[in-house]
C-alpha cells in the first residue's frame, strides 16, 4: 500500500471522474451523468480511507509524501502530503462530494452533466489544497477551486445570482492577491524554495513577520469568512443551489481556517503571537455580533450562513489561544461544522425543492406533513445549537474550555453561544417546522423520499458519531497539533 | 466485573427501549411500544435496586466505561461512580419513571403520538441516568443537556398548539442561560484542577482553595476560586432546577401531558441542580458565600413562588408553583450545608409530588381535559382513589407529623434554625411563612376539586382561562378553510373538546392511571419515617456527601435533637411550624368552604397586590421586552446598520459605486466627436510648447 500515490489518486479520481461526466454531454444522457457521478464520488471517497487507516499516529511529520519536479526553473515541485492536520478534511471533502452528487439527484435537471462535472473537479482541487505542500502548487489549487464554485453559483443559482457571484469571486480574489505577495516575498528569501516546509523553518525578521501575518490574514479572513469580510458568504448561499451551499459551508471556508495553521502560525509565530488579540477579538466579534445578526434572519439559508460564520469564529479563537484543546477543539469545530452546516443546508433545500421558499414566514407546522424529514431537521438544528452527544457539542466545549484557561471573559464572551445560538436555530425551528399547518402550500409537502433520507442518514451518521465519540477524530491530531505548538513558541526573529 | 455490567445495564436498557420505540415508532402496534420501554425501565429498576443493596454492602464504585475524548494533557471519560447518593437517585428516577410509564398507557391511550411519547420518557429516563451516574462533569453536561432536550420535546410534544411550542422554546433557552453558567464553571474546574473527574477535583479542592483567588474584575485581592467555581454551578442548577430569576420556564412547561409534568418537571429532571449541588458538596462546603448565595437564592423561590400557587386557577400550575416552592425549600437546605436533608427531601418530594401530578392528570381524565379547578368540586363521590390518594399526597405535602414530607420538611427547617450562614436568618423566615402558604393553596385545591358543590357539567364554561385559550387554539389554525381535512383530523390528539357536557359525570379512571397513583401512595406515607434515621444520622451517605462539620455544624448539631422518628412526629404537634400549617389548612377550608365570598372580596380590594401575584411579579414581562424584544432590536441594528449599512453599503458597494463614478466622469472626456479629440489636442501641444519655451 505504502507505494500507491493516494494522495494523486485523491486529488485526480474525482477530476478525472468528472470529465468522464462531462463527456456525456448534452441532458438527454443525465441518467448516466449521474450515475457516473456517484460512482466517481463514491470512487474519490473510497482512495481517501487508506489515509485514515495507514496513518501513523506517532508522527507529526508529513505522511504519503509524493515529490516531482514541476517548473524546474523556479524550483516548482508536485509535492504532496498530509499530516494529522490536513489528513481529516482530504476524507470530509471526499465524503461531502458523495452527498452532494445525492442531494441534486432529482433536483437538478438543467446541465446535469457539467453541473455534477463541476462538483467532482471542485472536489479534487480542493483536495489538492489540503495536500499541497508546495506554494505554488498550493496557489494555482487554490485559485483553480474558485472557478467551478463560481460556475456553480452564477449558472444554477437563484434570480440575483451574478451579484452574488461577482461579489463572491472579487472578495476572495482581492484576498489572493495579497497572498500570492506574500508567496512571491517568502520565495525570494527563502533562496528560491517554494516547498513550504522549507518556510517554515525560514528565520524572518519582526516587521517583515507582521507583514506577511497581516496579508496571510487578510486572504484567509475573507475565506472563513471573518467579520467583517463576511458579507459575501449569505449572499453567496442564498443564490447557490443546495450543492452549492453544502460545497461552500462544509468545505470552501475551511480553507482559510487550514491557511491560518499551514502558513500563518507557523511562518510567523511571533506575529502571530503579537497580533492574536486582534484576531480574538475579530472571533468574538463574529461570534456576538453575527450571533444577533442570524436571531432576525427571515430567510432560512442567510440565517444558516450566519449561523456559520459564528461557529468559524470559534475556529479562529480556538487558533490564536495558542493550546493543544483549543486548536484541535477548533479542528473538531471544522469537521463538525461540515456535517452540520452541510445537513442544514441540505434540509433548506429539501425544502425550497417542494414549496420553492426559503422565507421562514412563509412556512409552519411542517411537521405535520413531513415527520421524517422534522426529526433529521431536529436533529441536525440540536447539533447547530451545540447539544451534547452531536459534534457540534465536542468543539464548542473544548474551544469554551480552552478559553476559560486562557481568559475567563474571552470564554465568557464565546459561552454567549450557548444561548444565542439555540435562539436562533430553535427560534427558525419552532417557526418552521412546530406549529398547525399554515398554509396550502405547507398542506401539500410531501415527506422525503429513500434518496433524501440516505443523504440525512449519511450526515445524521457523521454528526451523532463524532459526537458520541470523538477520540477517533482526535487522537489524528494530537502529533501534529503538538508540533504545531511547539513550533509556535520558538521565536524566529534572529 | 459482574457489577460494572449491571451498572451499564441501568441506563441502556432504557435507551433500547426507546430507540425501538423512537425509530419505529410509525411501523410498531401500539402494545410494542409500551411494552418494550416499560421492559427497559423495569430492568433499569430492577439493577438500581440489585445495586442498592451492593452498596449498602459497601461495595462502591468509580471507574470508566470508554475514553471519549483526550486532547493536550486532559483526559476525558464516559464513567460511572456508584456510590449511596447515586443509588439514591438512581432507585428514585427509575421507580417513578416506571410508574409513569405505567400511568401513560391510560393516559395517553387516544393520543396518535402514543408511541413517540413512550419513546421520548424512555429517553429521559436514559439521561437522568447518566447524569445521576456520572463520575465526571462532561459526562454531568451531558447529562444536563440531554434531559433538556427531551424536556423540550415533551413540552412541545402537542406541537400544533402555540402555547406549547412557545413554552418549550422558552424553557430551553432558560436552561442555557443556567448553562452558559455552568459550562464556565466546569471551565474553571479544568483550567485549575487540570481534570473533570469528581474525585481527582474533591481531593485536590482543599488545597486549590486555601490561597487561589481570581482576578476577573481587574485589580484588587480578586475572587476566590471556590466562590468563583460554585456560583457558576449553582447558575446551571438555578436553570435547571428552576430557581428565581430562572424559574420562568417551570410553570409554562405545563404545556406538555401530564405524565411528563410529574416524571420530568416535578419528581426528577427539575431535581437534577439540588442532586448536582449535592455531589459537588465537597466544593461548596469550600465558600461560604456560595453557600450563603444558594440559601438566599432558594429561600426567595420557597416563598415568593409559593405565594403565586394561591391565586392559579389551573390545577396544574397550582401543582406547578408548589413545586417551585418546594425546589426551594431543598436549595435552602443546600445553603446550610445540610446536603443529606436536600436529597432526603428530594426523595420524599419526587414521590409525593409525582402522586399529585399523576392524580391531577386522573382529574383531568375524568373532566374530560377541562383543567380548571373553579369547574370542579365534589369529585371525591365520583373518584374515590384519585380523592384519597391526592389527600394523601396534599398531607405529605403540607408536612403532616408522620407523612413523607413532614420529616424532610421539618428537617430543612431545623436545619436553617440552626445555620450560620450569611442569609439563614431571611431563609428561615422564608420557610416558615412558605409553611402556611403551601398548607393553604394545597388545601385550597383540594377543597376545590374534591369537596363543595359540584361545578362541573355546567353548559359552556364562561371564564377568561378557557375563552385565552381557544382564542389561542383558533390563532392556531389561522385558515382551517384552506387546510386539509385529513390532517385536521390527525391533530385530534389536541385534547379537545374541553370540559364534560351538561348532565355529564366524571368518572373514575382505568386501573392502568389508579395502580401508580397507590404505589406512589404508599412511600408518601412511610418513606419518610422509616428514612430519616439512617439517612440523616445514620450515616448513609458516608463519603458521598462532604460536610465541613467543624464550620459548619449543622447536621451533627441536628443529631442531637433527633430522638427517633416517632418521637420526631410527636413532638412536632407542640412546635410552631405544625400550627402553622394547621391554619393554612384550616382558613382556606373556611375561605373556600365555608365563606367564597372572603377570598373574592380580598382578591378585589387589594388590587396591585393581586395583578402582581396575577403577572407572576412580571419577570415573564420584563424578559420579553428586555432580552426578547431588546435581543431582536439588537439584531436588527446589527444586520441593517452594520452589515447592509456600513459594510455593504459603504465599503463594499461604496468602493464599486466609486469605481463607477469615476468611470463616469472619465467617460465624459470620450464624446466620439472628432473636433473634440482634435480640440484637446491642440490645446495639449499648445501647453506643452508653452512650458518647453518658458523652461528654455
């Protein structure tokens, strides 16, 4: 086993998976396009378990390394590999594509071929970025992922669409470009290495650290999003079709969250050092601020998306305090989110495909004709709020726990969630779903058929395991993360 | 090894049962459903007691079942600890539960949701289970959390009706408040004890508490640890077991059946903040202004909330707000580090007053769901076991010498005559007059519901309760025209129509409803006499419960005075405290009885005194103007001044709007008119020869 490329096979099944698709052309095949799909997916999340079950716990270092020349002239390298850091979200990316060539099965039926095309090549770019271990290569991935996202929400998205992707595509571009500065700066000083590793290790002076913090933060900051970059992201959602929003919630803004561990920690420790009380207080902010700002959402998705930008910012709270629980809390957060934020969606959209709204005024007592579909959506808002045995309890908890020990007002400040965050996704619940049946079209819904209940089985399966026990996604971690600390500490100025 | 299964066995079998119960729950008969949960918890009740006498052997337990989670140099673990508090509860939560069970089959028997509802107790009874058996505080989160959601559940378990999903929204989000208390707490545990497990946190909190203060409000000597660590706990069990200002949830949670009120917000979940005070008594004996904090906190609840079950007219908020009082009365115990007396009372409390829910819920059986006690009276011809079995769960109640209650009661009193504690004096006042007032709306009541002249079966009750709420019931179905007619007929478990019809009489429910209401009967009356010995002063708990008997002496000096239980019962006709329950009784029987026309005359001279008590001294008011309304301003503010005003409108458009107008005004230097360009140009060689001459 130790000689197959999974790391290659994991970046290009899926990419050659969807080219396969789009060869089936126009709609008349979309059958075949979908079920070339799925099994392209299936494929893409198959390569990806070997990662989990060869890999070797004991190690910080990088495993399932792949190293060729690319751009010799400028020392460019296909260089690949996964530490316990990256290795989980290789397999969530892997996972989430299943699901959401399911979730648009019968949904969609315009382009079929090139709309599930664009998901598989997505989902082999993004893998490539969580296994890129060189700058470039890191770069031109993650650049290239913008594309098919960007596709997916200006072909298939709602009436305001190409707002929604313009603001989406110039909001992350803007951040790109300060990042490809700081690539092109950490090249030149680095002798003209682009391995990132080797930038790990490179001693930089305090000024130039804070420089290239504050344009790794500004790039990344737009990805997870943090505020105030974050205006992009609900309207992004509420134009993107459900694949879409799956895709950009569960696995688009872990992104910048994995930039922060992969280039901002450990290039510049000491200014990541100097500068984390601005990016606590940015979390925090997120976390309050967006918190009260999703309690009045009326439309479910930009509530649902706001409701994400509060639990990334306990991500990045759980980074910049600089301890083992609080970063891999923030890890767990990751994951977690995926699973939930990705069943949330997905059940708006199960929604919006019957009574084609997603205004919360516009529905009540859902429960009466679709009980099944009430105890998934149950379950998944349960495990939004934070309840425990749900994953979304494991990395509140410990980023919460984290902070008390770094500083009782910051936890304070972040243990607000536990009452904001269930108002407002019970709030949106109890509208929606409890209640008598409001209206006609509330009347007519019909309860989720065997697909849609595989898909919330598929979710239900990821949320309520890592919630009942985590250790199996953590104990990955820990090496890595360790290191990661250690490495933190050391001081680069020379 | 044979007993560490036994111990898994309590909770799972519980939890299979309702896993059949909650997954098939649209596939399985009905007799499926209720066997396989009453199946689970009679197994878990059955262990509980198989392990009641192992420990009474001495035979305790501490140790994990799987590690759940491990991250930097902390562990954390899914683990049991067995010991007589634990067992204690755990015969407690199982064998009401499984008279609630039992009691449901009559109960819910025309509802279509019978199988979820068998389902959602079962698992409630699972996480009480392990909250109660936990030996770690995750695992206590857990559990804590999880007997909320079912709590919610079951609150809004008639989901179509807008009182009821407003309460249990409401009830969850009070709940976190209390959490957001006490997962900070739990925080400070880790961050200085560097563990969540019970007993490495007990033995290493003396130490801990001598010289660590905090510094959270800047400067200044700071807070002490233990004072900083208990108050935070103490804000989750003030959440959970509803005391004042955190008690808003408890009388609306009455939204939910019956069996539920009795099961979860009376005899156990409600319990789980005094059992979780008591666990951690290692820690509270360790700050003294916790301690005086949790006797002012409950001495509040013990009064004021009694005072508000006089003037309700629903027979289950009456049994609601006794509640209320009566969690208050077990946190003054706590207070006054007489932990042993709070979980006696607990116990004591969790049979009597799940017998007057249970027997509540009978009465409404037999009025047809008409829940008003003015409708009643003269029930007792036509119930008899429901009548005897509630005037023996109102008599424990009140603390009637040799009832259940009265030895916990009595003791709680004793206890505060005899503390020290900062606010023990207020406590005992509070306990005292709390005496009267329960003695008077229990018996008010009882004197109404079972007695008198026969109000029921009167054609279309005239009165504001019932005409709120089909007012409530019509906003419900605000276009019964549109709706489909099969699913109206699905929601006919909304326990309509309301009242019995003219000429109509109760009668008395099936033996399924009347067997619990005997059971539970039976340690209302005895429970009481034959545990104050060894619980109190026997020894009981020995290290279960810690009590710092040099600081605070209350309980060995309680021993002292404690002659037997007999003897304690007699004794107590002399004392103050029998007299003044024996006027509580005795004013409401001539208030109600004799004179109605007293109670009205009062009810309309002391007008603000009564709309006071009438709007619950306005909390529910005050929260849904200042943290609902202010919280949905606030968000508002923040969504359209904020995020569409200045970050939108401003930077992110305002830079496109300025690209834009740049372009426009360029664009006008574009006419497409040849003269214009030609124009331009020579004005521009023109400058440009001007500057070339002047320079030369």
């Amino acid at each position: 086993m130790s000689g197959t490329p999974l790391l290659s096979l994991a970046i290009w099944v899926p990419i050659l998976a969807g080219f396969v698709v789009l060869a089936t052309g126009s709609d008349r095949n979309a059958p075949l396009a979908r079920m070339l799909s799925l099994i392209g997916a299936v494929a893409g999340l198959l390569v990806t378990i070997p990662l989990y079950t060869g890999f070797d716990m004991r190690t910080p270092a990088m495993q399932f390394v792949e190293l060729a020349t690319w751009i010799p002239r400028f020392n460019v390298n296909y260089h690949l590999g996964v530490d316990g850091i990256s290795m989980p979200f290789v397999i969530l990316n892997s996972f989430i594509t299943v699901t959401v060539v399911l979730a648009g099965w019968q949904v969609i039926d315009n382009k079929v071929a090139q709309y599930n095309a664009g998901f598989l090549i997505m989902s082999g770019l993004l893998n490539g970025i969580f296994s890129a271990l060189d700058g470039v290569l890191f770069y031109v991935f993650f650049e290239a992922s913008l594309i098919p996202l960007y596709l997916i929400i200006g072909i298939w998205g709602g009436p305001n669409r190409v707002y929604a992707a313009f603001k989406f595509f110039l909001f992350t571009l803007f951040g790109s470009l300060l990042f490809l500065l700081a690539l092109l700066y950490l090249f030149i000083n680095s002798g003209g290495s682009f391995a990132i590793l080797d930038w790990h290790q490179l001693p930089i002076g305090m000024s130039a650290q804070t420089w290239l913090f504050l344009a790794f933060l500004v790039a990344f900051a737009v990805k997870v999003p943090m505020w105030p970059v974050h205006t992009w992201l609900p309207d992004a959602h509420v134009e993107a079709p459900t694949g879409g929003s799956i895709v950009l919630a569960a696995i688009a803004l872990k992104l910048g969250a994995y930039g922060f561990l992969r280039f901002s920690l450990p290039i510049a420790p000491d200014a990541s050092h100097e500068l984390s009380g601005l990016v606590i207080a940015l979390s925090l902010i997120a976390i309050i601020y967006i918190g009260f700002v999703a309690l009045v959402q009326e439309d479910m998705k930009k509530l649902v998306a706001y409701s994400s930008i509060a639990h990334m910012g306990f991500v990045t709270l759980g980074f910049f305090m600089f301890s083992a629980m609080g970063i891999e809390g923030a890890l767990v957060q990751m994951i977690s989110h995926g699973f939930v934020s990705g069943a949330m969606f997905f059940a708006i959209g199960v929604m919006y495909d019957r009574a084609h709204s997603r205004q919360i005024a516009d529905y009540g007592g859902v429960v009466n004709t679709m009980p099944k579909f009430a105890a998934f959506f149950m379950l998944f808002a349960m495990a939004n709020a934070g309840l425990p045995a749900t994953s979304g309890f494991v990395g509140e908890f410990m980023v919460i726990l984290a902070a008390v020990d770094y500083n009782f007002w910051v936890a304070f400040a972040a243990a607000s969630t536990m009452i904001v965050g269930a108002a407002y996704t019970l709030w949106m619940y109890k509208r929606v779903v409890f209640g008598a049946v409001a209206n006609h079209h509330v009347a007519d819904l019909t309860d989720i058929n065997a697909r849609e209940f595989l898909v919330f089985v598929l979710f239900a399966i990821g949320a309520l395991g890592m919630g009942l026990y985590p250790q199996p996604f953590t104990e990955v971690m820990h090496s890595s993360v360790n290191e990661l600390l250690r490495h933190v500490a050391l001081s680069k100025i020379q | 090894m044979e007993m560490q299964k036994l111990y898994l066995l309590v909770p799972v079998a519980p939890l299979v049962g309702a896993i059949i119960a909650g997954l098939f729950c649209r596939v399985i008969p009905r007799w499926v459903a209720h066997t396989v949960t009453i199946a689970g918890v009679a197994i878990a009740c059955i262990a509980s007691y198989v392990i009641f006498r192992d420990v009474m052997a001495g035979n305790t337990y501490n140790g994990p079942v799987y590690q759940w989670l491990t991250s930097g140099d902390y562990h954390f673990e899914v683990g049991f600890l067995i010991d007589q508090l634990t067992v204690t509860m755990m015969l407690v939560v199982t064998s009401v539960s499984l008279m609630v069970h039992i009691y449901t089959i009559g109960y819910m028997q025309d509802d279509p949701g019978y199988n979820r509802f068998f389902s959602y107790i079962s698992l409630f009874t699972f996480s009480m289970l392990m909250l109660v058996m936990s030996n770690n505080f995750m695992q206590l989160f857990f559990g804590w959390e999880a007997v909320g959601l079912v709590s919610y559940l079951l609150i809004g378990f008639w989901y179509t009706r807008p009182t009821a999903i407003f309460a249990n929204l409401k009830a969850f989000l009070v709940n976190r408040v209390g959490d957001f208390g006490f997962i900070l707490g739990i925080g400070l545990v880790l961050a200085h004890f560097g563990t969540l497990d019970y007993a490495a946190v007990f033995a290493k909190a003396p130490e801990l508490a001598a010289d660590t203060r905090l510094a959270l409000f800047g400067e200044g000597e700071g807070v002490a640890l233990m004072t900083a660590i208990c108050i935070l706990l103490f804000i989750g069990a003030m959440g959970k077991s509803a005391q004042v200002p955190l008690h808003v949830w408890l009388p609306d949670s009455m939204e939910g059946p019956t069996p539920i009120s009795a099961l979860i917000h009376a005899a156990t979940m409600v319990t789980a903040g005094i059992f979780m005070v008591a666990r951690m008594s290692p820690l509270f004996e360790l700050s003294d202004t916790a301690l005086s904090f949790v006797i002012i906190i409950g001495s509040i609840t013990a009064l004021f909330m009694g005072f508000l079950g006089i003037i309700q007219n629903d027979i289950k908020r009456v049994v609601a707000y006794s509640t209320l009082s009566q969690l208050g009365y077990m946190t003054v115990a706590l207070g006054a580090s007489a932990y042993s007396v709070a979980i006696f009372h607990l116990m004591t409390h969790a049979f009597f007053k799940a017998l007057l829910f249970l027997a509540a819920g009978s009465v409404i059986i037999g009025m047809h769901h008409d829940q008003d006690i003015r409708n009643m009276g003269g029930l007792r011809k036509y119930m008899p076991i429901t009548w005897i079995t509630s005037l023996i769960g109102s008599l424990a109640l009140i603390g009637t010498p040799f009832f259940a209650g009265f030895y916990s009661k009595d003791s709680i009193i004793e206890a505060v005559a005899l503390s020290h504690i900062p606010g023990a004096g207020f406590a005992y006042f509070a306990v005292m007059a709390g005496v009267f007032v329960t003695a008077f709306y229990s018996f008010r009541m009882y004197f109404l519901v079972f007695h008198g002249a026969e109000r029921f079966g009167l054609a279309a009750p005239h009165h504001e309760d019932h005409a709120a709420h089909s007012k409530a019931e019509k906003h419900a179905e605000p276009d019964g025209s549109h709706a489909d007619q099969d699913h109206h007929a699905d929601d006919a478990h909304d326990e309509h129509p309301h009242g019995l019809a003219p000429g109509e009489k109760p009668h008395e429910t099936p033996w399924v409803v009347t067997l619990p209401l005997i059971m539970l009967a039976i340690p209302s009356v005895i429970i009481g006499y034959i545990g104050i010995g060894p619980m109190l002063f026997g020894n009981f708990f020995k290290d279960a419960i810690v009590v710092d008997a040099e600081a605070h002496p209350v309980m060995t000096e309680l021993a002292t005075h404690f002659h037997g239980a007999f003897a304690m019962a007699t004794h107590a006709l002399t004392t103050p405290v029998f007299w003044l329950a024996f006027t509580g009784v005795a004013l409401s029987w001539f208030f109600y009885m004799k004179r109605p026309d007293i109670p009205e005359a009062i009810k309309a001279r002391s007008g603000w005194l009564y709309s006071l008590l009438e709007n619950k001294y306005y909390f529910d008011k005050f929260n849904e103007v200042f943290f609902a309304a202010g919280a949905r301003l606030l968000g508002r503010g923040l969504w359209k001044g904020g995020d569409a005003g200045l970050i939108d409108g401003i930077i992110v458009n305002g830079s496109a709007r300025f690209v834009g107008w740049f372009a426009t005004v360029v664009r006008l230097f574009q006419t497409g008119h040849i003269y214009h360009y030609a124009f331009t140009m020579i004005i521009g060689v023109f400058v440009l020869m001007t500057l070339w001459v002047t320079r030369a």
